[in-house]
C-alpha cells in the first residue's frame, strides 16, 4: 500500500509503505499457531472461555452453540474496536451498523446460549487484556 486517497479524490503518499497480503491479522495468527480457524487461535479463544463461563455452554459440543459463540466473540471485538475508534452506536450511517452488529451478537445470546440479562459488557475486559495497552488506552480516552 502505498497511497491514502482522500476525500475528493486526490491521492497522498503514506509514510510506510508495505505490502497488503490480503491476509489479515486473524488468518496470520492462524497460520503462525498452526491452527484449522481463526477461532482457535489465542485472539479468540480467551473471548470464547470467558462467554463458556457466563453461559454455561461449552464450545465444541453443539454447532448451534458453536456458532452462537463465534458470533458473540467477533462481534464483540468489532463493537468494542468501532466504539474504541470514535463510532458509537446510533441510528443512521456507521453507527447503525455498530447497533446492528451488536444487536445480532445479543440475539445470539440470547437465543442459542439462554442468556436473558445482559453479558455481552463482560467479555469486554477479557477483550482488553487480550488486545493489549493500545486498545486499553483508547477505550480510556473515548470514556474520560
């Protein structure tokens, strides 16, 4: 990657350029742990122990659990990351798909894994520790 096209079009040099593999961090990981899904790797699997501690469930058992599981742990990190960044859930444009992901990630929760009160908020530490000081920085800034 070389360019950062802006708003009206024009392009800007980037001050690193790189590559883009179109691997991506979760398909990395899974290949440098020797891994079948992204599910299993060390991004995952502490979100995943922790959702099987608040419900109950156990992860491997039942492929209606299973993927109820999956949703909830890679929709969790991507409300947290989106709201991290500076888009909060809302009504209208990015902030309605936030509200959207994190609706489907408490329905699923609700339906398969029989939570009627709320838990996602609870994986969200779990999240932090796992994503390191700069994800706990910005969640710091967007609360202050």
């Amino acid at each position: 990657m070389q360019y950062n096209r802006k708003a009206d079009g024009s392009l800007e040099n980037l001050p690193n350029k790189h590559i883009d593999t179109g691997m991506g961090f979760e398909r990395l990981c899974m290949v440098l742990q020797d891994v079948k899904s992204n599910y299993d790797t060390d991004v995952f699997t502490p979100i995943i122990r922790e959702i099987e501690t608040i419900t109950d469930k156990n992860y491997g058992q039942d492929e209606k659990i299973d993927i109820a599981i999956r949703v909830i742990s890679d929709h969790v990190r991507a409300v947290a990351f989106s709201i991290a960044d500076g888009q909060l859930p809302s009504n209208t444009g990015a902030g309605y798909v936030i509200r959207r992901i994190l609706r489907r990630a408490v329905r699923y929760g609700f339906t398969f894994l029989d939570k009627k009160e709320p838990f996602i908020y609870r994986l969200v530490d779990v999240l932090s520790k796992k994503m390191g000081a700069a994800f706990r920085i910005k969640v710091t800034e967007t609360i202050d």
